[in-house]
C-alpha cells in the first residue's frame, strides 16, 4: 500500500497552537499555566546536547535566526505491523526563521529522499533515518544532507490532526468542491463531502486538507493555510477554550519536542503578525525511479546547493554562530538490504 505524503499542514499546526494561545495577551492566566505544563511534559532532549554540531554556540530564538524540523510520524498498530516496531517518519519539513525580517521559510524534504544516514552509514531514503536512530538519526542525516543547523526538532504523531479539530467540535468551513476520500485508516470512499459551508469533523478536515485529485497544488496549498487559520480561530474561540484540556490532551500524548515553553513563546511575532501566518514553501527538486535498490527520490544535486544557499542566507550563516569544519570521509556506495517498500510519493 503506497504511503500517502504528509504536508507541512498536518504536522505545524499544534506547534502553531501552543505559541498562540501561550504568548497571546488576554487570556485567562491558567491557560497559560496549562500550556507551559503540557510544553514541559513533552520535552525530550537530543542526545547531542542543546548546542547542534553545527554551531560554535547555542542560538536563542529571541534574537537570533533559528530552525525547527518538524518530523511527522505515523506509528500506528496498523502501519507498524507490531506495537513495538521502529516507526518511519512520515513527513520532514524543515522550518527557517530570520529574526530580523520575522520571516520564515518552510522546506519539505520527500520521506524516500536518497541520502546518507550517518547513523547506519550508508545511503538510504531519509525516512528510514527514524527507524534507525529515533530523533536524533533524523536530525543529524537532515544536518548532513542540507549542511544547516537543526536547533530545534517538534516530532509529531498523526493522530494530533484529527484528535484536535474532534476536541473542538469540529470546525466550520466553506468546502471548495464535492470530494470523496481515503479516511485516516486507509479505507477508501469512507469520507464524502458535499460542496458549500458546512462543519466538518477531524477525519474531513484531514480528507480535505490532503486531497490533490480535483485541483493544482498551488490550489491545494492555499486549502491548507484556510484551514490552519480556521483551525486556530476556532480554537481560540470560546467553544474551543472551553474544551481547552481535551485539546492539551491531544498535544501531550502527541508530540515531543526540544523547545522549553521560554522558547516556544518567543516564535509568537511571526505567527501573530497583523497579515496572519504566512511562510514561503520551497520545494526540493529531483526525481523518483527505481534504482537496483528500490524505489528512490534522487534529489537534483544542483537544484539541492542552491536551496542550501538559501537557506544559509536566510539562517545568516556568514556569522561567527556557525563552525567551519571539514566535510568527513564517508562510504556513500551502500544500501540497506531488501528494502522492498512500495513506491511512496
């Protein structure tokens, strides 16, 4: 069964959440409370410390630029195969923000990417980083691959999307078309829309959000952000702050993250901002075919140093932040053994 692409959408948004309602003025001081328990229970630090190897020290999202990589991962009974199996990751996004001119840039990076997992020490699609080595493989094969500092990772798990917008009693939303969709548990035709402003569940929400058989992906992009916005000022809403704790629930059981709450809030200027959350997407270049190995997505090596370079600029790595070392000798001529996952795009 062909794994279905995640999008920077599903995976961003209680990240976006939690820096709203935590940072924003007005609200009742518990809520906050609330938040900074629940952003401290879903701490986890990396195994190299708080400072990436790419960094002569660490960075503070206050004053300077940072990145985020978002990892979404689905490690659900039915996908794993057994409860206790390594999960892959789903979706890798990752996120630049220029503190100076509050902007940011989102990159995703293709789940079956070729490249070089340091953990294992060899080529492989970089959503099996995760397999591999957890968070910390994910980070440090995303570090090598675009040679730019991760200072922060948010991993989320699938369910968070659905669990939220169900926590809030759905959303109201002006739905572009009819649709018939997969729901989040593979069975085909199992959600249908009908065209017009309707409420809609999580599972719809999900259904729609995801869908790319009935417009462009510039159609489809534009989807996303309404119902991000949507999702965000109905949960801010009175009915969504008075079922506050199932949604607190929801982020808890979901996501571990290496931001202190201190450090979530300070994000609060480029989600807040008078023209809404905005972002410029990019897109890494190549393209997908079988190797002797399996199916892989074999990223265009000049399309990748030139979104290397932008990032870099955008992250102002001419500063003295960022070490200068060396790029290490490596064995990149080998794969993993009988990788026969379907084609994943």
């Amino acid at each position: 069964m062909k794994r279905r692409k995640r999008t920077l959408f599903i995976w961003t948004f209680l990240f976006i959440l939690l820096i709203g309602i935590g940072a924003a003025a007005g609200y009742a001081v518990y809520l906050t409370d609330q938040v900074r328990q629940t952003a401290s229970e879903s701490m986890k630090e990396l195994d190299r410390g708080e400072v990436s190897n790419k960094r002569v020290e660490e960075v503070n999202p206050a004053k300077d630029h940072t990145s985020v990589l978002f990892i979404g991962i689905d490690d659900s009974d039915k996908r794993s195969g057994q409860e206790d199996a390594p999960s892959r990751s789903d979706a890798l996004v990752l996120a630049t923000f220029n503190q100076d001119e509050k902007s940011i840039k989102m990159l995703n990076i293709p789940r079956d990417s070729l490249t070089y997992i340091p953990e294992v020490g060899y080529e492989d699609k970089i959503a099996h980083a995760h397999a591999f080595g957890g968070i910390d493989a994910t980070v440090a094969t995303v570090e090598r691959m675009l040679d730019v500092p991760v200072d922060y990772y948010v991993r989320l798990n699938f369910n968070s999307f659905v669990e939220v917008v169900d926590s809030i009693g759905g959303i109201t939303y002006d739905v572009p078309f009819d649709i018939t969709e997969q729901d989040s548990s593979d069975q085909n035709g199992a959600i249908e829309l009908k065209e017009g402003t309707q409420t809609i569940n999580g599972e719809e929400a999900l259904a729609l959000a995801r869908t790319r058989k009935y417009d462009s992906d510039l159609a489809r992009g534009e989807r996303q952000m309404k119902l991000i916005q949507q999702i965000f000022k109905e949960t801010m809403s009175a009915k969504g702050l008075s079922n506050f704790d199932e949604v607190l629930n929801s982020v808890n059981n979901n996501m571990k993250t290496n931001l202190a709450f201190s450090e979530m809030i300070t994000f609060k200027d480029y989600f807040l901002q008078k023209d809404g959350f905005t972002f410029d997407k990019m897109q890494l270049k190549g393209e997908g075919g079988f190797t002797g190995h399996g199916w892989y997505y074999q990223v265009n090596e000049e399309a990748l140093a030139s979104t290397t370079n932008e990032l870099k600029e955008h992250l102002g790595l001419s500063n003295p932040l960022v070490k200068d070392e060396d790029a290490e000798e490596e064995n990149v001529d080998s794969f993993s053994e009988g990788d026969d996952e379907d084609q994943s795009m």
